[in-house]
C-alpha cells in the first residue's frame, strides 16, 4: 500500500497545485506586511502559496471503462487513497458508452473547477481513429501518471497455444479461424492487436467486449482462444495457474508477475 498511496499523494499534489492559478488573490502578500521596514518593497512574484482546495462537495473521478477492469481499478485505488490524505470524498464514475466518448464529452461540459478528472488513456487517440469526435487534445491538460498500459496477450493455462508465434500460425494456416477477446473497439488492446496483425501480416477473428474484464471472462469460459487485456486484469490468474501470458506489447518485460 506504501507505493499507492505515494501515487495518491502525487496526483493530489499535482491537482492542488493546479488550483494555485485560479485563486482571486495571492494567499500570502507581503506589501502590506507591518513587520517589514518603512519603504520597504517585496517581489511578490514567488510568494503566492497554493490554496486549499475546497472541500465543499466530492471529486469526481470518471472513467470510461466498465467496473472491475483495470483502468476501473486503478481508478479506484489512486481515490481510495485520495480521500485519506485531502480528507474528502472522491468518488469513480464509470462512463463505458461510445467508445470511451461519453466519458469526454461529459468531462467537456462540466464546469472547469478542478472536481471533475478524466481517468484514461488511449481514448486520446480517437480523434486520430473515427472521422469526427467533439474534442481535441488542446481541450485536456494532463495532471498525473497513475501507471503505464502495455497489453498482454494471455490464453488459458490448458490452450494449446504456447506462444503468440503459435497464434499466428494457426491464423496464417487459416484466416480467421483463432478468436481473439479485447475490449471495446479502439481501446488500447484492441488497437495493440490490429497493429500486431498489420506487421505480422495475419487476420484473426477479433471479439470486442466491454473491457478487459468480460475479454477476461471469455477466456476463462472457453469462448475464444485467446485475450489481450493490461496486467491487472490478468494477474489473479495467472498467479493462480489459471491463465498463461504469451508476450507484452511494450519494449522490455515487465517487473512481476510478467518478468518470464
């Protein structure tokens, strides 16, 4: 829990010292300071202090997944722990509609008071995607990184399927033939597993889901052949013997459970 909190202290130091520009007036001003000697002039540029943030109603975190994933759960911990260190309530609001753009057309029309974040990532992307969003990046300022996002590609423990070279195979051999559970469309592991198919030259029988807890579930039920969700969606079962992890999308092994 020590590193959890660590992470929760940040991202709420991070937003306090975001409201430090929107106070009416500096919280420290020494021009009038009676201590200080006749004539005397400060620069009061470096002075002002941040505020306190106003604890008059909860902080929304929203987030564009389901319940239970691991965007949803990270979500969670980094609130949980929020609310012990500023002493106010931070709730998680779960918007999975559209593709994560409910999520961000919701953020755009709240009031931009610093009690509405977005919990996210690649949803940024859509713009770039589908033909017409109601945002762009210039709309959002970035306040904290809570943890890094490299799909996995997993199977169950009893499949066939030793590797992801297996997979693709088997898809070469067959087009179409191996189905494969993400999450919603344009998601983070379902653009990792199209870009894979476009370098690798294959066509699997893609499976979109309402996150990677579902694309979990349809592993574990037998329903497809394999999934690609982030590590903490997958990491019970895999220490459970439950799941195998075939390869990370990212550049170097991860730290853990996915170091082999």
């Amino acid at each position: 829990m020590k590193k959890r909190s660590i992470i929760a202290c940040l991202l709420t130091l991070v937003m306090l010292l975001g409201m430090t520009g929107c106070a009416d007036q500096p919280a420290n001003n020494q021009q009038n300071d009676p201590t200080l000697p006749d004539n005397s002039t400060t620069d009061n540029s470096n002075t002002t202090q941040p505020s306190a943030f106003p604890a008059d109603r909860a902080i929304s975190i929203v987030s564009y997944n389901d319940a239970g994933g691991g965007a949803d759960t990270a979500a969670r911990i980094v609130t949980a722990n929020m609310q012990t260190v500023i002493g106010q309530r931070v709730d998680v609001v779960n918007m999975s509609g559209g593709g994560g753009l409910e999520a961000m057309e919701y953020i755009l029309n709240q009031p931009h008071d610093g009690y509405t974040l977005l919990s996210g990532d690649i949803t940024f992307i859509n713009q770039y995607l589908t033909s017409d969003v109601p945002y762009t990046l210039d709309d959002f300022v970035p306040v904290a990184k809570v943890g890094k996002s490299a799909p996995v590609f997993f199977v169950r423990s009893d499949s066939p399927f030793q590797s992801v070279e297996d997979i693709i195979e088997a898809c070469k051999a067959n087009p179409g033939s191996i189905s494969i559970a993400h999450g919603r469309v344009n998601s983070g592991p379902h653009v990792t597993l199209k870009s894979l198919e476009n370098l690798a030259g294959f066509e699997s029988s893609n499976v979109a889901t309402n996150g990677g807890s579902e694309a979990l579930s349809f592993v574990l039920g037998g329903h497809v052949d394999m999934g690609i969700s982030i590590p903490s969606t997958i990491s019970a079962g895999v220490e459970s013997g439950d799941l195998r992890p075939l390869a990370v999308s990212d550049t170097e092994r991860l730290d853990g459970f996915l170091a082999d």
